[in-house]
C-alpha cells in the first residue's frame, strides 16, 4: 500500500501543478485484477516461430491492442490496464514491457519502410530496419519480474503493491512544472530525457533502461504518432522512477512552486488551458 502521507503530498503537487487527473504506477505482478482493460489472448508469438515461418501476422493484428490505449481507458474509468506474454494485443508493446525477448524482426520493417513487395508501406518512423535494430538493441528491456505489467492511478494501490514507475499525462505548461522540479529535485541540468520510441516505450521500457544503469532520469514522451490517438490534444506523458517520484515530493516546500515568482504566470496559463478544454475544477 502506498503511504497516505505520498498520496497526499501526490495532492498538493497536483493543486501546484494546477493538473486534475492523478498519475499512473507502473508495476509488475503475477494477478490481474478483475475488470481490467487489456488485450485478449493472441496467437503465440515468439522469434523462433518468426524465423521459421510459423505466425500469421494478419492474424496477430486481428487482436490487435495498443497499450497506450488500455490505459487511456484505466485513466477515464478509474482503473487497471494490463499486457501479458499471451495477452500481448501488439508485438511492439510486449517487447517494450518486458513480455518478450527478442523482439519480432517485423517490427524492425513495419516501423521504418515496410517490406519490398508487400501492401505494407510501413511507418516511417526510422529511415531503416538497420537504424530499428540498434534502437531496439539499445532499449533491450529486461525480463519482466512477474507476468503481467500492470498500469493504474496511485490510489488504487493496496496491500505490499508499489508502483516501478509514475506517469503524469500533462499539457506543456503544467510539463513545464514537472521538468522544472524534476531538475531542482535532481541537481542535473540533463535530469530529463526525451528519446525515441513508442507511446509505452517511453513509459516503460526507457525508464527501465536509466534505472538499470543507476541514472536518475525523468522520461518525456507522447511523440509518437501512432499513439496519439488515445491521447488528449496537446498532452505529453512525464514518467519518473518510483525513488526519484518520492524525492520529489520532499522537495516541494523549497520548490519554485513555494516562491513568488514566474510559476504564478504559468498557473494563470494552465488555469486559462483547462478552462479552453473544459476541463476547470
């Protein structure tokens, strides 16, 4: 269970940020809660069936389910999403969640420029297959500590559950809180990061990749356009390991949030945003 002094200290930051919706704990367990959002099982995947021919992909999209998606419906329902080895919903998303290794070499055609002689134009995202390879090679997620990768607000946490990691869904100017405390937290002018990947390789799979080489890093994402759809307009995801979440609540008493300086004008903004979108308290 996440202390009620974090989930309250979680309450002011949020009253600083001027941001109405609680972040998401990222976790790992082998139960999956009733009555959560996530992908059917799918078609057995692996390279091993890839390289001799054995999966149908046509097949595989059939029971097709972004991540990003899932937890867009636990954001708006209050409640759980999830991925598994069987329940995988995209090949892409089960790499970067730790729920299979090594990835699918399709992935490494369908993101960049598809397959000579197929429908399959591909995304465009890379220029190569080459330059996907080395992404993925690099990201390299490790393997998953329980079968399930679970996603859900802080409060929903009981029992010994704690979360891996936190993700804000945030417009720029309440971003702009985040990156600000993330840096006085930190100390480190590079404390946050912004690299390539998909919608759940940024809240998952990069923030695992800087807590295993011991960085202290917060991760920005949401730029990739595939996932944009189960995103809000102008929202980008903020995630931060689980120790540098809680360092960040201690430092809020001496933060630029406690000062009367240039945070009153980016409240103002982030009053007049909320206000445009609706979505005033």
């Amino acid at each position: 269970m996440i202390d009620q002094a974090i989930l309250e200290a979680t309450t002011s930051f949020l009253e600083h940020l001027g941001l109405d919706e609680e972040p998401i704990g990222v976790y790992y367990d082998d139960t999956k809660p009733e009555n959560a959002f996530g992908p059917k099982p799918g078609p057995p995947i692996s390279r091993q069936q890839e390289d001799q021919g054995q999966i149908d992909m046509q097949l595989v999209f059939q029971h097709f389910s972004c991540v990003m998606g899932n937890i867009w419906l636990a954001r708006k329902k209050k409640g759980t999403a999830y991925i598994s080895t069987e329940e995988y919903g995209c090949p892409g998303g089960s790499f970067y969640c730790s729920m299979m290794k090594p990835n699918l070499r399709f992935i490494e055609h369908y993101v960049t420029t598809g397959f000579a002689g197929s429908p399959i134009h591909g995304e465009r995202y890379l220029p190569s297959p080459k330059a996907m390879r080395k992404f993925l090679d690099t990201v390299n997620p490790r393997k998953a500590p329980g079968k399930y990768c679970l996603f859900k607000p802080l409060s929903l946490f009981s029992g010994s559950e704690e979360p891996d990691f936190v993700t804000f869904f945030a417009r720029p100017e309440v971003v702009c809180g985040l990156f600000t405390h993330t840096t006085f937290t930190t100390g480190e002018v590079d404390s946050v990061v912004s690299p390539f990947g998909a919608g759940c390789t940024n809240v998952v799979a990069w923030p695992l990749y800087y807590q295993e080489k011991g960085l202290e890093k917060a991760v920005l994402g949401g730029f990739d356009p595939s996932a944009r759809k189960y995103m809000k307009v102008d929202e980008l995801t903020f995630t931060v390991s689980w120790s540098l979440y809680q360092k960040m609540l201690k430092a809020l008493p001496e933060s630029v949030f406690s000062v009367d300086g240039a945070w009153k004008t980016v409240r103002k903004k982030i009053n007049r945003s909320a206000k445009k979108w609706g979505e005033t308290r």
